[in-house]
C-alpha cells in the first residue's frame, strides 16, 4: 500500500470519516464557550478498557534481511482484534506518566488472513494475569505465572496504549478552537514507540459541554522502534469526561509504514482503534491489592517460549530471540539486538535411533570435524550434560574461520529416551560472543521434546528428509549472513546417517 497513492488516500479519509462519524455531537455546549477550562485529570488508578482493532495492508517480506532489506514479496494482511482488560497503574511523582501497571485480560484474540493463510490467535488463562513496565518504549509486559509464546506477545501490540492516552489532553488552559502540540514523549507513551524525531500532532478543542470536552487531533509522526525506522499517521477523537475527570473514549485511524527489520518483515498497514475507558472502584480479577511493580523487568521473567512445530520442539530463550522459519525437517531462530544480528541457531531433525541406542560425545566430535572440515581451526570444548527434562545433551564448541572471518560454532545435540534427536548449531561471528551471553546454556536447560505436527513415527531406516551427498552438504555449510560479506551456516553430516 503506498499512502501517496490516490487510492491508499481516499481508503485512509475513508476510514477517518468513519472515525469522526462515530462521535456523538454534544446536546448542550456551554453558552460561555469562550471561557477558558482546564482539563485536570484525576486520581483514578484503576480502568477497565476494551479495545477493537481493525487492520488492513500489506506485509513486505525480504528475501534475506541480513543482506538486504529490499522487499522481496509483499503479502496482503487482514485483521480484527478484540482486547477486554482491567488495569492499574503505578504514576510517577512529578508529571503522572505511567510508568508500570498491573493488567489482567478479561478477553485477548485476533483472526487474520495474511495472503490466504488463515490464523486465530487467543491469549492462553495462564498468561493473563500480566505486569508491564513503561520506563522505556516499546513497554515491556510479561506474566506473572506463566511465560508467553511468540505469537502471543505480537498479539498484545496495539497501535495506541490505553495507558497513555492521556499524553493527549491540552496541560493549559483550553476554550473551543484552542490548539496544542502534545510533547515528543507524550506521543512516543501513546504509540508505543522507543523515539520520535519529529511530529506535527495537533490537539483541537472540538466542544466543551458540562459533561465532556471533545477533542480531534490530526499529523504525522517520524520514529523509531527498536532501531526501526516508523511512520505512523493519524486521525482522531478522544473524549475528556468532566465529571469522571479523565479520558473515556478514544477513536483513532492511523496509516502505519515500518521499515523491514532484520527480526520482523515491513508492513504499510491503515488501522482503526475504538477504545472505550471507564474507571472503576474495585478489582475484578487483579488482586484487591497493588502489587509490587519492579521499576525494571525481572530478568527471569523475560523469556519466551519459542516453538518449532515441525520439529516437535519447544524451548524458553531470552526475547531477543525469534524464531524465523520453521519447516519439515529443520527450523532456525535468530538473536536480534536493537535491529543488529548476534547468531543464528540451525535445528536440524535427526533419524531416530532404536531404543537403547545412544550417539557417544567421540562420534559426535568426530562428525564435526568432518562437517566443518577446512574450516575448522580448532575445538574448545567437548562435553555431555542432560536438559531439564532428562534429555542426553552432547555440546561441541569449536573456533574456525569462513572467508577469512573468525567464527565460532556450538553444537548441540539432543536426544530423549524414545531416540528422537534434534541437531542444534549455534553460529555466530567471533567478536558477538559477549554479547552471545551463554544462550547455549538456556537452551541446553530450557528445550524439549513436544509432539509433532506430523505424527509418523520414523527410525534410523527412515530419513527424515532425502538425505544429501557429502559434497551438497559441503556446500551448504556457508549460507546464511551474519553482515554483508560475513556467511556461515553448518549443516551436520548427521543427517546422512
């Protein structure tokens, strides 16, 4: 979609009359219209919110975002999502921005249709009950029992936060036809963005009754999320209850375009938020009580679970980590820090050994040697430990060298007491081992065995895939970039045997 086209333009004024047909037209309006109010919010701390969100587009999708960014395919996406949740907030001392906040969701799901693949996205009872911290943008929200999967922390991202809507409201005093520019981090809070460089967002005072003051606002915002190159324009209403002296009603369109990332496609999506506002006295599902709201995510609580159904595996690594395909026979997940590649990790699915067989550390060893050859300089460790759930780990790390660039690989090889076995490879260049941070060690700890996608049963005499020659296997130990010039990927010689 290309918001410059005539096209794309009447969808979006399309979408905007909608937004403002959607507000009520206040029945009495103060006769002294010109006097001059001030819009002070309360001290509320506790809302229930619902969201819709309506979104269509485009994602673009790269061949290969490590080498270029280039759109390769653009796929259409369609989508509507529905969010039902209580929340309080934590506020700061000086100007009640919302810095943390205790929310639990009644109701969270989306349908979507992106090209003709179909998807239903609802938040699992044990992921619900959640804590986010806004001390910096994008927020960060986890569960306080369980731990989120990939699929359901993407779902949580709304294009306007509940939390910061009031970022909006004029911080003078205001009468009708009164302008204001909100400031760059009240328009960061509300679109959840980590920084604006520049915005022409303008705040009109529409009406002003007994019971409300209406507001419009309208612009353009340039930013950033995560290193991301963001354009998000806007068009909107927002209601400012007098009485319940805060906001109540939002309705928003905005037309979105992010740069392809080197973790996430592009997208050039139109969007349209309804949110309704309402504080409330007591709690229904958070506890009665606040809770104590860490000024900086837990660290521990930071993980995502990251799945492979092809494969039948699942594992909790820190989020930088996503997993970026997942294909019969092999999948790979990808560290991301700030839109900058760390490593990569190639799973790979072994033939299934009979029971009561076992791969000793030597022969493995032994098939990394043969499966790096030239390339490897030499091995650093060589070690047998067992995974959380009593899974055999076998781990080899070696140092080497792909076009003159230092390399270092760890590998890592799974099996469980039925004889199913997943071929891990960690590669990475060699000055990111610091900030690598030992994610071997988690995966090691973190990853098991769950059922297939595919349910057939196979042994050692029945390969997974059609297994390759020793020399396209050769060839397909360089294949995937970790810079522009830099390229190096293994594939295990075990997969032959």
């Amino acid at each position: 979609m290309n918001f410059d086209s005539p096209a794309c333009r009447r969808r979006f004024l399309l979408q905007s009359a909608g937004v403002f047909a959607a507000a009520s037209v206040p029945s009495r309006v103060f006769a002294e219209d010109a006097a001059a109010v001030t819009m002070t919010a309360g001290d509320h701390d506790l809302f229930r919110v619902r969201i819709e969100l309506e979104v269509e587009g485009n994602v673009n999708v790269p061949k290969n975002p490590l080498v270029s960014r280039q759109r390769a395919v653009q796929l259409p996406i369609k989508s509507e999502a529905v969010f039902d949740y209580e929340e309080r907030y934590v506020y700061t001392s000086t100007d009640r921005r919302v810095d943390a906040l205790e929310r639990y969701y009644h109701e969270a799901s989306s349908s979507s249709r992106v090209n003709r693949s179909e998807t239903s996205i609802e938040l699992r009872p044990s992921v619900r009950d959640t804590m986010i911290n806004r001390s910096s943008l994008p927020e960060s929200v986890y569960a306080t029992e369980d731990y989120f999967q990939q699929d359901e922390l993407e779902l949580l991202r709304v294009p306007a936060t509940s939390a910061a809507v009031e970022q909006l409201v004029p911080a003078e005093e205001v009468r009708v036809g009164s302008d204001d520019k909100p400031s760059p981090s009240g328009r960061a809070s509300l679109f959840n963005l980590t920084s604006v460089e520049a915005s022409d967002v303008a705040v009109t005072v529409a009406s002003i009754t007994e019971q409300d003051i209406k507001l419009q606002f309208r612009g353009q915002v340039d930013g950033s999320v995560d290193g991301v190159p963001t354009v998000v324009r806007t068009v909107g209403k927002l209601t400012f209850d007098r009485i319940a002296r805060t906001c109540t009603w939002l309705a928003m369109a905005l037309h979105e375009t992010r740069e392809i990332s080197k973790a996430e496609p592009g997208f050039d999506v139109s969007a349209t938020v309804r949110m309704i506002r309402k504080p409330i006295n007591q709690t229904m599902a958070l506890p009665a009580q606040p809770r104590p709201v860490p000024t900086t995510p837990p660290a521990e609580r930071m993980y995502v679970e990251l799945r492979s159904e092809q494969l039948g595996i699942s594992t909790l690594m820190d989020r930088r980590w996503r997993m970026m395909n997942d294909l019969p026979g092999n999948a790979m997940m990808r560290m991301i820090d700030r839109d900058r590649s760390i490593a990569q990790c190639d799973f790979r699915s072994l033939v299934t050994l009979a029971p009561g067989s076992k791969w000793t550390l030597e022969a493995f060893q032994n098939d990394v040697r043969q499966t790096l050859g030239e390339q490897l300089i030499e091995f650093v460790e060589a070690e047998e430990a067992r995974s959380d759930d009593e899974s055999s780990v076998l781990r080899v790390t070696a140092n080497g060298a792909v076009q003159g660039v230092p390399i270092h690989w760890i590998m890592l090889h799974f099996s469980d007491a039925t004889g199913r076995r997943i071929l891990a490879t960690f590669t990475m260049e060699g000055d990111r081992r610091e900030r690598f941070a030992g994610a071997d060690a988690q995966l090691t700890s973190s990853l098991r065995f769950i059922p297939r996608s595919s349910q057939t049963v196979k042994t050692d005499k029945t390969p997974e895939t059609e297994p390759d020659s020793p020399a396209e296997a050769a060839e397909k130990e360089v294949a995937s970039n970790f810079g522009e010039e830099t390229k190096a990927r293994v594939q295990s010689k075990s997969s032959l045997k």
